[in-house]
C-alpha cells in the first residue's frame, strides 16, 4: 500500500474543503465533549489515571474504510511514542482532524490498554458513502444539469448531512427567489449493495415547486406626498392581485420585486424627493398562501434646482449645453431625468449630452454631475467636464465572416480607418450589419480595441456570427383536387462571378451579397416557373440595386370527371428590371425604387367568371415608382423599433390619349349589349350568344393594353413596451384607378382582403392582403346583381393592425416569437362606397418561427367578429398557416 500516496489523497480532499456551518461545528464540539467527558466509560475495563501523561504505545484502526491503518493514524497526528494526556487535547485534536475531513462517520476512539505509563489507543469509524447517481424529480430535464453543478453533486462526491441539508436549502432559496415561496423539497439516499467494498448511495431528489405565490396586497407606510396608488404603479413587475389585469401578473419574482424598491425611489426622485429611502420592507405569508408586502418609505423634503454651471467645456457653449440639458433653474428637482439628459444607459442613440460629445469624436470625454449646494432646498449643480482628445479610429476589423466576402462587409461599414470616432455611426453600423440578414443580429458586436487616450486613437473590431442565408423550399400536398408540389431555392448571399468556378461550390458559390431565387410549383390545373436576380450594390462603389425577375404562369379550368380541360386555359408570362438607390436626403435612411415590368396575358376558352371577357389577350406594361423608409432596429426577423413608411405608385400609358378609340361610344355599346344579354330568354337564345360575342370585342379594345394608376401606402412602428414586448401598429391604404372613366377600371391589378396574405399562384397580378379571422381573398365588395361577395376584388382597401410580440428564443438557429393581434380592413368598389371604418374585425394569438434554412413558418388562429360579404352571421375562428411570408 502506497501510505504517502494515500496521505496526499486524504490532505488534498482536506485542503479543499470548505468552511463547515455552525450547525456542523456544534456537532463536532458536542463529539468531542462527548468523547473528552466519557473517555472512562468507553475504557471502563482499563485502569488509568485521569490527567496523567502516557506514552503512546500503539494506535490501530477499526472500521469500515478504504484508507490503509497507517494513513488513517499519520493523518490524525497521533503518532506512537508521544507523551499524551488522557483524556486531553491530542485526543481531541485527532478527532477534530478526522471530523474535519469530512471523510469519515461514526469517529471513536478507545482506551484499549494501560501497561504502566504506556497507553493502547484504537481509533474505530467508517468511510461517508460516495454519490454513485442521483435523480432528480420535479424539474425539467434541461434543468437538472445546473442544479448538479450548482450543488457540486457529481459522481464520487462524499454524502453528508452538510450536504444534503445545504442542497436542500438551496433549492428551496433559488425558488423562492424566482416566485415560487411553497417548494418543497426532499432527499434521499439509498445504499448500494455490491461487490464493491467503498460505500455508495444513490440519492433521489424530489423536487415540488408548487405555483408562484401571488401578492395578495402592497402597503405601503411613511408616504404622505405619493400615495399608495402612485408608488404601486411605479412598481414595473410586482403588482397585487387584480383580475382585469391581462399584461402584468401578480406572482412574486424577488429579484423583480428587488428592482421595484428602486423604481420606487426613483419616483420620488423624479418629483423632488431626493432624500427618500427605503427604511425597511418584509414579506408575509398569509393563511391562504398569499404574500403581503408591506414598504416602510421615508420622503424627506422636495426640492428645486439652482443654478446649473458647466464646468471643463471649451467644446461647447453653456448655451448650447444648456439647451442640451433641458433644466432650468426652479424647476422641481428630478434626478433621473438629469441623468438621462447627460447619458441615457437605456437608448444608445439617445439626444443626451454624452451621445453630443461622443457623437463628434470625444470618446474619452466624462461628464459628472454634482451637487455643489443644498441650501433652503435649492440644489445648485456643477456639471463637470473632461472633454479628452478627439478619438480617431486607427484600423477598423471584422471578425467571424467565413463565407461573406470582406468587401460586402466594408462597404457597409459607417466607420473607417482615420475617421473621427463616431458613436452613432457605430451604432449604425451594427444596425446595417443585422439588415443584411447573413449575420446573427443578437451576436454582432463592437469591440474597443487598444484604446489610447493620449494619442486619440482607439481601433474598432466588429465581431459577427454568420447564419445560413440560403432557404430550400421543398413541399407536396393534395388540394384542388390533386398533388401540388413546390420546389423554391433561395440563396441570399449568392456570388454570380463564381458561377463558373468548380472550388466556389461549397454548395453554392456564395459571398457577394447577390439574392438569387428560384421556384417552381405545379399541380395537374396550373404551373408556376419564377426566376429572380438582385445585386445590392451595382458596380460596386454605391449603394444602387439593380434586380430582374421572370415568371411564367398556367392555369387550366376544372373539366369532366374534375379533370383538367387543357384547351381552356390562361397564361401569363411576366418580365420586370428594377433600381432601387439609397438617398440622403431627407435622411439615409430613404430608398428611391423604380422598376419597369411587361406582362402578357393570354385568356383561351377562359369562360370562369374571373374576367369580364374568356378568349383573346391583355399586354400590362407599367412603371413603378415608390419611396421608403426604414430605420428598425438591429435585427430583421424580431425589430424592438424603429419605423418603415412606404408609398409607391404604379403607372401605365394613358393610352386612351392617343389611340384614337372612342371609348364613350364603346361604354354605350358595352352597356346596350349587357342589356340584351340581360333581356335574351335563354344562355342558349342567339339574342344571348350575339350578346356575349359583342362584350367580347368590347373587352378586348378596352383591355387591350391595360391602363390604370394604382397607389399603395404601408406604415408601420415598432415600440419596446418592456423589455423584449414589442407593439406594433400597421396601417395600410390602396387604390386602383382609371385615367378615362369610360374605359374603366381593369379587372386585373385589384385588392383581395383576408386570410393569411398568402398570394399563392396569382394569376392577373393581384395583391392578396393578409386579415386574418376571415378565409382568403373572401373580403371582396358585394356583386350589386348576385347580392354576394364578386370574383373581382376590390378598388380600394384599408386595413388597421396592432400586434403585440415577445421572442421565446432569438438564437441564430431558431427565432421564435409569439404574438397577439387586433385587425380590422376591407374592400371597395370605389370612393362611392369607401368608408375607412366600415370594416371586418378579427383578433387572435400565433407564433412564428424562422430557420435559416427554411425561412418564415408560422401559425395563426383568428377570431373573425363579423360576417364575411353576402352573410349574414359572423365568421368566427379561421386557423391560417404562415410559409414564407414577410416578417
């Protein structure tokens, strides 16, 4: 046996100990009088003269115990031939060693032989038993990993009553903090019996948090100037029970509750009171497991500010720092407010006097605020100033891009080598680096690297994850009567000039910011080819994208047996190039977009009711033009705020200037030949036939060439309520109209309202507008001669929306986010009929989920409060999945 090898185990496990409670040490201390006491009574066959010194003669060891005799004996520093006293402290020294050691149960020792002035001891105890597994009840399994590490129960671990007890009052503390005041929890340990001779238990660790206690009141004492109402608002998170409460709970969070007496002083402090305080407050469990708070305050006097003097400042003026400030002599003192107005911590782009200096260079600058005077509660103020040397930023860096090219990412940087330092352009920074979509916008950061205060130089690393910005769309099911496949292939950060390179497949050549999607889907009634381009940055110095797309559609309509009855068929083939060029002015924040687009629709035998004519063909050859704005925040999928604004206009040639028709005379023929049509005595009379041959010709000269203006605005913001509950509201118009009113509005081009928004295959370059509670495209304006909802859609639309968010996760793997939504919107014939709240309402829950690799998927479940067109009951709940649409 190696005994010094087994000294240095036994040494190590001491040294690494650590501080026994009291509760331990009162056991020991009742040990060792226990032992130093009744010494004779464990010795009582032996004679020995109390107090008298003996040499030690011999030690041996009894017990159940893994460590050799000699280990045990050398490490209780009894060692054979020392003069000790019996009883005395070597004895109890030894004891305490070995109790200390938290190895061993069960330590005695025993007088086993006096032979005249030589003494016989044996030190008899037993090995604590080692953790050989534990389980854990009552938690989830992802939490059982931290409740090991955080109580150091791992495999091999020596049980204890120390530890059992310290594990349990752990738990129990852990989860009162986070709300749950009634856990309760028990352990256990059964011993194992095998061939193994060292002693080991599994431990079983049952945990029962119960529910969240919940505040059954707050009261609070000492206030005389707020009252009771006041202070419990500005409590953010701790709210008693009330049952008309939706957003806020009344469960008891500690550390919420924690930061609540904060807020409450800061309260106080934002109406004057700069002296109040806290002086106590306590918690109380009542009979029917509820909690009281009771909030002992003491206000103290109001006060008002003095004079405010700047001190330090050659940057700026007093004036000009004044007006930064906002605060002016005899106003009540707000010592809140006065912090924010010099650095707001909560906006990093905030209007504040730090963000000023910071903003043009002066990184290294402080401001302090202090109190100079108190007197007849007016407080003077010195705002005291280091402006610092101007910051210049030495070399700019981006870490963590492997597949994005060095130069997509420099272009958008606001922040280069030799520029002054800028706070906002960082900030802006990070921003256009989030939009860009090819990063994780919750891991890009900034990092200050080697600072120099002396020389003003300062070098600035942006660190970036990169995500998957490639989407593959792959989908089959059955609906309208057969199998419908969809194959989409999505690649956002596409490099074209490595098409032809064989390395650059990794799968795909990527690296240079490009977009490049392409789609097919089809069933046995229609087949959808598309194919779009863009380049984000043409020519590579601005910042002017330039795109294309190509798309090819065919429907067929339903024929015997619900077949496909290919000699009744529409197509549409469509081409269209697009600018879009960054502004700066107003801001740079606007984008001017232009687009030119041609379609070619082609009606054979098309007699569906869609259109007003079923054979010949329509040309659409239209510009667009629109303005933007978007400044949201870092991240695409999951904005906290910001804004986008957008209105475009989309335009033909007003043909009927210039073609020589007289379309006056064709609306009188159009009309006369719907009256004969209406008159004939049968679909099958030649009156009928002559009719609908005459409607026709007139629908093919009408819509020969489309003409129509059409115009589109969408607004929308996003506010952080609290941290991480984002409201936003969205408001949206539109309107299709005509040049020439006798040649009327065209039949394609319209606004179909309800359901998810999902436009699907549209065949005559419809806008499906998501209101969700309602089935899709049912919100169309009433046919006057049915008296239901037309296959037409609508000339007009509004719609109004408010959505509450809050991210379950935001991990570049998987965001996901749930929400909450009220809409209302509808559709109109013409301005005639238009009225912005003669609307259908709907209200409802979803979630939302984005991979990278997939893209949006989504679920909603919509309450519809009214009925849809041509009913006459409300429509009630409508479930609507989400793929793929805009977040």
């Amino acid at each position: 046996m190696n005994i010094k090898k087994e000294n240095e185990d036994l040494g190590k496990q001491v040294n690494n100990l650590v501080k026994l409670p009291a509760i331990t040490y009162l056991k020991y201390f009742f040990t060792i009088a226990f032992f130093a006491g009744c010494m004779a009574v464990q010795a009582q066959d032996v004679n020995y003269i109390k107090g008298k010194k003996y040499i030690l003669e011999d030690i041996s060891v009894l017990g159940n115990t893994s460590f050799g005799d000699q280990t045990i004996v050398s490490y209780s520093g009894l060692r054979k031939g020392n003069e000790i006293t019996i009883p005395g402290e070597d004895i109890a020294n030894a004891i305490k060693k070995l109790w200390n050691s938290k190895l061993f149960s069960d330590i005695e020792v025993y007088v086993t032989k006096i032979e005249d002035d030589k003494a016989f001891l044996q030190i008899q105890l037993s090995d604590l038993p080692q953790l050989n597994d534990i389980k854990i009840n009552g938690v989830k399994k992802g939490k059982v990993e931290g409740i090991v590490n955080d109580n150091k129960l791992k495999k091999g671990t020596k049980v204890t009553e120390n530890l059992i007890t310290t594990t349990k009052n752990h738990l129990v503390k852990k989860y009162k903090k986070d709300g749950y005041y009634n856990t309760k929890v028990h352990i256990n340990t059964i011993d194992i019996k095998d061939s193994i001779q060292t002693a080991r238990v599994n431990m079983v660790v049952n945990i029962d948090k119960g529910e969240k206690v919940k505040i059954k009141d707050i009261v609070f004492s000492g206030n005389d100037v707020l009252s009771d109402k006041r202070l419990r608002k500005a409590m953010k998170s701790t709210k008693k029970i009330n049952r008309l409460r939706i957003l806020k709970r009344s469960k008891y969070i500690d550390s919420a509750y924690q930061a609540d007496l904060g807020h409450i002083v800061d309260t106080y402090k934002e109406n004057g009171y700069r002296d109040a305080r806290i002086l106590s407050d306590s918690l109380v469990v009542n009979n029917d497991k509820t909690i009281s708070l009771y909030i002992d305050v003491t206000e103290g006097d109001q006060y008002t500010f003095g004079d405010i003097k700047f001190i330090g400042n050659t940057v700026y003026s007093n004036e000009y720092l004044s007006r930064l400030l906002r605060i002016r002599k005899g106003d009540t003192y707000n010592g809140v407010l006065l912090q924010k107005r010099i650095a707001d911590p909560s906006k990093p782009d905030a209007f504040d006097i730090t963000n000023e200096y910071q903003n043009n260079g002066y990184l290294f600058s402080s401001i302090n605020p202090v109190e100079v005077s108190a007197d007849n509660n007016v407080i003077d103020m010195e705002i005291r100033i280091s402006e610092g040397k101007p910051a210049y930023f030495n070399t700019v860096s981006v870490v963590g891009n492997d597949k994005t090219n060095d130069h997509v990412i420099y272009r958008e940087l606001r922040t280069r080598p030799g520029q002054l330092y800028s706070k906002a352009n960082v900030v802006r920074t990070v921003r256009e680096l989030g939009q860009l979509g090819f990063f994780d916008a919750q891991e890009i950061s900034p990092d200050f690297k080697n600072a120099n205060p002396m020389e003003g130089t300062i070098d600035m690393e942006y660190s970036v994850k990169e995500t998957g910005s490639s989407q593959i769309e792959l989908q089959g099911g059955y609906g309208g009567g057969g199998f419908i496949g969809t194959l989409g292939l999505s690649f956002n950060n596409f490099s074209i000039k490595d098409i032809f390179k064989k390395e650059a497949y990794k799968p795909i050549p990527m690296g240079d910011g490009q977009k490049l999607a392409l789609r097919l889907q089809a069933s046995r009634f229609f087949q959808t080819y598309s194919f779009s381009f863009s380049e984000p940055w043409m020519g590579g110095k601005r910042p002017v994208q330039f795109s294309t797309s190509i798309s090819h559609t065919k429907q067929f309509t339903y024929g015997a047996n619900f077949q496909p009855d290919r000699s009744r068929s529409f197509n549409i083939t469509g081409i269209t190039f697009g600018l879009a060029k960054r502004l700066t002015v107003p801001d740079d924040f606007f984008t001017l977009s232009q687009a030119i687009s041609y379609q070619r629709y082609d009606l054979n035998n098309y007699n569906t009711g869609l259109f007003s004519f079923g054979d010949g063909h329509s040309n659409n050859l239209s510009y667009t033009v629109g303005l933007s704005r978007n400044n949201t925040n870092v991240d695409p999928i999951f904005p906290t705020g910001g804004s986008k604004f957008s209105i475009t206009g989309k335009f033909s040639l007003p043909y009927s200037l210039f073609n020589g028709v007289d379309y006056e005379q064709l609306s009188d023929e159009y009309d006369a030949a719907q009256q004969q049509a209406a008159n004939a005595e049968s679909t099958l009379s030649p009156e009928y036939i002559a009719a609908n041959e005459k409607i026709t010709e007139i629908d093919q000269k009408r819509f020969n060439w489309l003409e129509f203006y059409k115009i589109n605005f969408k607004g929308e913001w996003y506010t952080e309520i609290t941290k991480n509950l984002v409201l936003r509201p969205l408001v949206e118009f539109g309107f299709l109209g005509a040049y020439n009113q006798d040649r009327g509005v065209i039949p394609f081009e319209r606004f179909f309202v309800g359901g998810d928004g999902l436009g699907n295959y549209s065949l005559d370059g419809r806008e499906a507008i998501q209101l969700r509670g309602y089935p899709n495209q049912s919100l169309t304006p009433l046919d006057e001669t049915t008296g239901r909802a037309s296959n037409d859609g609508g000339t007009i639309y509004n719609k109004y929306s408010l959505e509450l968010r809050y991210p379950i996760t935001l991990k570049a793997s998987a965001k996901i986010y749930a929400l909450a939504f009220l809409e209302a919107g509808g559709s109109y014939d013409s301005f005639r009929d238009f009225s912005p709240f003669n609307v259908n309402r709907s209200a409802g829950l979803g979630i939302r989920i984005f991979m990278p690799a997939f893209g949006l998927l989504g679920i909603d479940f919509g309450h519809g409060f009214d009925p849809v067109p041509g009913k006459t009951t409300k429509h009630g709940w409508e479930t609507h999945f989400i793929i793929g649409q805009q977040f």
